[in-house]
C-alpha cells in the first residue's frame, strides 16, 4: 500500500472540492434554466390570457355598440313615425273645418251627422252602446252636438224624424230629438238616452281614439310603405 504524503494528501483533497463544486456550480445552472423556461413559460400563459381576454372585451365592446347602434336607430324610426302619424291625425282634425264648409267624398257634413247618429242610435237599441242598462223597444233619444254644430243647423227635426222612421221600420219604436245640452267637440254627435243611463259617443275625436289602432296602420302603410 502506497502512503501518500501531505502534499499529495492536499493536492487530492483540493481536487475532489473543485470537482464538487463544478457539480455543485453546473446543477445550479440547470436548475435555473429549467425555472426560467417555466416562468418564460407561465408569462406566454399569462400573455396569451391577457390577448384572449383583451379581445374577448373588444367584441363585447362591439357587439353593445352594434346593440346600442340598432337600438338608437329603432328609436329613432320609432320617433319619426310618430311624430309623422301625429302630423296626419293633427291635420286630419284640422280638415274638419273644411269638411263642414264643402263636405267629404260626395258627402254634405249633415249627412256625415246623419249617419252618425243612425249609427249610434242603432248600437244603442242593439245594446251595444257601452253598459250592460236594457232599453226598452220604444225608445226616446236625444242627439247632442257642438255649439257651433247647433248652431250652423247642420242637424234638423225633419232629419231626426227621417232617421227614427228609417230605425222604427226595423221593428223598434224610436224618437230622435235634439237636446239643448251641448258638448265640446271639433264635430259629431253624442247620442244619449233619455233616461242618460245609456249614451254612444260618436264625436270625431272619440272615433279615432276607437279606430286609432286601425288608423295608425294605415297611415303607416301609406306613410312607410317602400322603406
């Protein structure tokens, strides 16, 4: 057996350290280099769910934006229909004037308040005139119009008399008169039992407000139509 000397005893002992160190020097490179492709890793992860959540929010920011685009411009048509529909209902009251004066489709503006009070007369006997009140077969009703109505004449006796004949003839005794009661109205006629349980409102403005549904399709059909 070989006796190493101190010298060599050293040199041998310095050698083993160096070469532990390199081990020691070299796993803790590897170490690091395997943590930094993970943190490399992980910050691609992060990146890529930052994008995917950044892009996410610039759809939702378009899509509200395209909502809130459509909902304006529906707004907005919506604005403009109505505004055009209240023109139409506006002048259409307004032409009452002219109607008086030069009637409508062949029509004079008394025989307008001719058929208006036949029709309510008729609703009236039908039962039909808002309330459940019975009326009985001979029937007295009185017809209420405007001042201005009265006035003008536009109804008489004689076109009273010619109406309940022309209703009498179905089977139901009536008697039409005009009554010196007078309503506020731009034309048309109320007619009211005398008893003033039972009435049918025939005046202009009520009949649109009846119709307004089917008036307002209407002037949106001719309006809108082609948009």
């Amino acid at each position: 057996m070989i006796q190493l000397g101190a010298t060599e005893i050293v040199e041998k002992i310095k050698e083993e350290a160096v070469s532990e160190e390199a081990q020691i020097i070299s796993a803790a490179k590897e170490k690091a280099k395997l943590k930094l492709e993970e943190a490399k890793a992980q910050i691609e992860v992060q990146k890529k769910n930052f994008i995917d959540a950044e892009e996410r929010k610039g759809v939702e920011e378009r899509e509200r934006m395209v909502r809130a685009a459509r909902l304006n411009a529906r707004k907005l048509k919506w604005q403009s229909e109505e505004g055009l529909i209240a023109k139409v209902l506006e002048e259409s009251m307004k032409r009452i004037t002219e109607v008086k004066k030069e009637g409508f489709k062949g029509n004079s503006y008394s025989n307008i308040l001719a058929g208006l009070i036949k029709d309510a007369a008729m609703s009236i006997i039908a039962g039909s005139g808002g309330t459940s009140t019975s009326i009985s077969r001979d029937s007295e009703l009185n017809a209420i119009l405007s001042d201005e109505d009265a006035d003008a004449s536009f109804v008489t006796p004689d076109m009273l008399n010619t109406i309940a004949d022309e209703i009498s003839a179905g089977g139901v005794d009536v008697h039409l008169s005009l009554s010196d009661d007078r309503i506020r109205s731009a034309g048309g006629v109320i007619v009211r039992g005398k008893d003033e349980k039972i009435e049918v409102n025939n005046t202009f403005e009520q009949r649109m407000a009846r119709f307004s549904t089917s008036l307002r399709e209407e002037i949106v059909k001719n309006l809108f139509k082609g948009r």
